[in-house]
C-alpha cells in the first residue's frame, strides 16, 4: 500500500471481477446495436480501458473532457467542457463512462450535451457512485461500487493529480488532505 494511503475500500482484484460482470451485463444489453463508448477525461480512462475489454461487441471509442473539481474537494458546479467529441454519435447508442457519480454535475452536463446529436440511446456507466452527495437527480446505469462520502483515490481517480496510477481505490491520510487543501474544520 501507498505510504500516503490510510486504507484501501476497494482491492485490484474486486475491480477486475466488477469490470468483468460489468462487461457481460452490457455486452448482452447492447447486442446487435451501433455502440458508442464515450468516456469522461481524465478520471475515467483506467476504468473504461479495463471495462471496454470485456464488451465482446464491436464498439467505437471517444472522449470528452469535462472538470467540475480542479484541484479541490468540492465542485464548483460548474462543469467545465475541455475537449469535445471527435466522432459523431447520432444514429448510435452511447454508453457515458464516467469514474466517479458525485454531485452529477459533471454527467448531467456531458448527457446534455450529448442529447444534442440526437443518439439512439443515451445510457450512463460510473465506476464509483456516491448517492449522499448528490446535487441532481440522477442515477447511473450501470455502477462499478456504491461507496460512502469519503474522498478516494487510485485506479484514475486523483488528488491535485496525483495516485491516478494506484491499483486500487484508496483513502488518502488525513495529513495529506491537510497539507494539499490546508486544515479544513
């Protein structure tokens, strides 16, 4: 483990089971069906490049730059759009990758967006949720872990970016919280 990671909720191992369940349920949803796998920079590129591995279909690829953080612990509430679609996805299904259902800004945004191409569909896929801390109304498709409110890292998601790299889903140390965002009450 980390030396900077207080402890790990989610192993390596129970994010390759997940991803690999996780894969079959879409495969057999979107059987036969034009797939468009949109996935959110940068947080989600280590989930979707593990998930796409397991949709036995074939599948385009694209992605979309969205940041509602910074480097803070909470979201502005603005989302702001860093990069746009390459590809088109009207008369395509889309399957919105995401690391992380928080607030749903930042989801709800990209969907909108999204809904402008007139797709077939429009469904939603997160590795992580956090429903507690939900601003909008909004639930995911398909979900990797329902977690609690905490703040975590690894396995694409950051702190100030860094521990994208880690295996896992980790909790950082109280004094590392402190010392990136100062003392907090």
């Amino acid at each position: 483990m980390h030396p900077e990671i207080d402890r790990i909720i989610v192993t390596a191992e129970q994010l390759a089971q997940r991803n690999a369940e996780l894969g079959r349920q879409i495969t057999a949803d979107y059987a036969g069906k034009p797939l468009t796998v949109v996935s959110i920079l940068r947080g989600s590129i280590i989930f979707v490049a593990d998930l796409i591995r397991h949709i036995e279909l074939d599948l385009e690829l694209d992605f979309i730059g969205a940041a509602s953080y910074g480097d803070d612990t909470e979201t502005s509430g603005h989302v702001d759009i860093r990069k746009h679609l390459d590809g088109k996805v009207h008369d395509r299904h889309v399957l919105l990758v995401d690391d992380i259902l928080d607030t749903g800004y930042t989801i709800k945004t990209v969907c909108e967006l999204i809904r402008i191409s007139h797709p077939l569909s429009l469904k939603t896929a997160v590795a992580f949720d956090k429903p507690a801390r939900r601003k909008v109304a909004l639930e995911a498709d398909y979900v990797g872990f329902t977690i609690d409110p905490v703040f975590i890292v690894g396995y694409g998601l950051d702190l100030a970016q860094k521990y994208r790299n880690l295996p896992y889903i980790g909790v950082p140390k109280k004094e590392v919280l402190d010392r990136t965002f100062g003392t907090r009450p």
